[in-house]
C-alpha cells in the first residue's frame, strides 16, 4: 500500500483530526450509527434469499461488500456483548434486550439491568437440554479492518463459533504483542450436527502487520478505547430448523 492510498483510507475512517471539523452529522443520533459486522451466509441469510451471495460467502453486513481470501483482517480491539432476541421472528420487535458491552443490557420497555445477575446469557445448570440453553446471545467481539481499507468494522463470535473466537483470542495474547500486531485470514468452515448445517468463520494467523497500518491501527485504536462500539447484528439461524437440536443446545 502506497504513502497516498494509506491517507485516502486513513480519510475513511472515524479517527478525527482535533483541528479538523467533521460538519453535517449535528442531528445524528447515536443509536442511528452502527459500524458494519463481517458475516458468513448461510441457508436463511437475506443475501442468499436475494441471490446477491452464496452459502459459505463472507462479507460484510452493511454494504454487501465479499471479503476475498487475499483480505487481512487488522483486530485492535476485543469486548462482548450480549442480545436477548424475540423467539417471535415476526415481531417487528426484534430485540427484547441489548447490552453493547456486555455488562448493563437495555430492554425494550427502557429499563436496564445488569448481565451479571441477569444470566440469562449462560446455562441453567439446573435443567438439561434445550430448557438449559442460553435464551440470551452472548458475543466475543473483535473491533478492526481490513488491510485495504481500515474503516472500522466488527468481526463476532457467538453460539457454535464462539470457540473460533475464543481460540482467536487466545493464539493473539500468547504472542505477547499488542493486538493489532498481527493480520488473521477469514475462512468459511461447513460444519453439521443432527441434520442441521450451517457455515461458520474460522480465522487464523497470518502474518505480521505493517508499520505503516500498525500506525492506522493505533489511531482507530485511541478513537474507540473509551467508546462503546455498536455493530450491526442479526440473529443466526441454522440450516433450515428454526430451534437447535438438543444435542446441539448441550454442546454450545
């Protein structure tokens, strides 16, 4: 990447200049704004549907735009967060509970309460099978780009490649360095479980990130260390079954 396509993307970004004005978002309003997530498409996805992608493509939510296998993804920095989602797909209701850091969720109705003692986003070790599963979603969240362009965007983990996330998380802190110090290659893994078949996201270790990015990476990381980020989600729905099988619900 050259010295001046480095700064036209760098320019994409919301990392803001303190002697530049950004003018024409004064009635923007927070919750207006989410930062594109990367997913994979699967049977159910609207993309597949519209035949704009196909099972097993990744892209990214908001734009539609394919992440191809020579594309780096830049982490900088990993939250949770939890979403408590209407069992009624109809509803125009969609979310019955959000907590975009995992900690103070927001409910439909305006109350807040807090995910630690709320629970509902682990077993209930009390009862077996599907009663025990989870009824609220929780995400392992990665905040990065991608090395041809770092406007900001989430990568997430939850339910059945919630471990993906984990082994991501884990493979990066045992390299010592900050987060940001390594690119991860996205791949799509097919994976079946009782006649249920969806596609998930694997990452895996690529190789060391450019000074020159690693410079973009520290801004867009100064940008958001204190900010809560909010990503654009939608429920995950596996192979053409509405409910996971209970076997399933024993092991995510």
């Amino acid at each position: 990447m050259s010295e001046n396509t480095l700064q036209e993307t760098t320019n994409k970004t919301e990392v803001v200049n303190p002697q530049e004005q950004i003018l024409g978002f004064e009635e923007s309003r927070p919750e207006d704004t989410l930062l594109a997530r990367v997913k994979v498409v699967n049977a159910l996805s609207p993309e597949r549907k519209d035949k704009t992608a196909d099972e097993g493509d990744i892209i990214l939510s908001l734009t539609g735009e394919h992440i191809g296998p020579d594309d780096r993804f830049i982490p900088i920095k990993q939250y949770y967060s939890n979403i408590e989602w209407n069992p009624d797909r109809s509803s125009e209701n969609r979310i019955l509970c959000r907590s975009f850091d995992g900690k103070i969720g927001v409910c439909s109705d305006g109350t807040t309460l807090s995910c630690a003692s709320c629970k509902k986003n682990q077993f209930d070790n009390s009862k077996v099978g599907k009663e025990a599963q989870p009824t609220c979603t929780a995400y392992m969240n990665f905040l990065g780009f991608f090395s041809d362009n770092p406007a900001p965007l989430v990568l997430s983990f939850s339910r059945t490649n919630y471990n993906e996330g984990k082994k991501m998380l884990s493979i990066a802190k045992s390299l010592m360095k900050s987060l940001f110090s390594y690119t991860y290659k996205l791949e799509s893994k097919l994976v079946s479980k009782n006649n249920n078949e969806w596609y998930i996201i694997v990452p895996k270790l690529s190789e060391a990130t450019s000074e020159p990015l690693k410079a973009v990476a520290m801004d867009v990381y100064k940008a958001y260390e204190k900010m809560i980020v909010k990503a654009d989600y939608e429920e995950t729905v596996y192979g053409d079954n509405t409910k996971v099988s209970e076997e399933l619900a024993n092991e995510i």
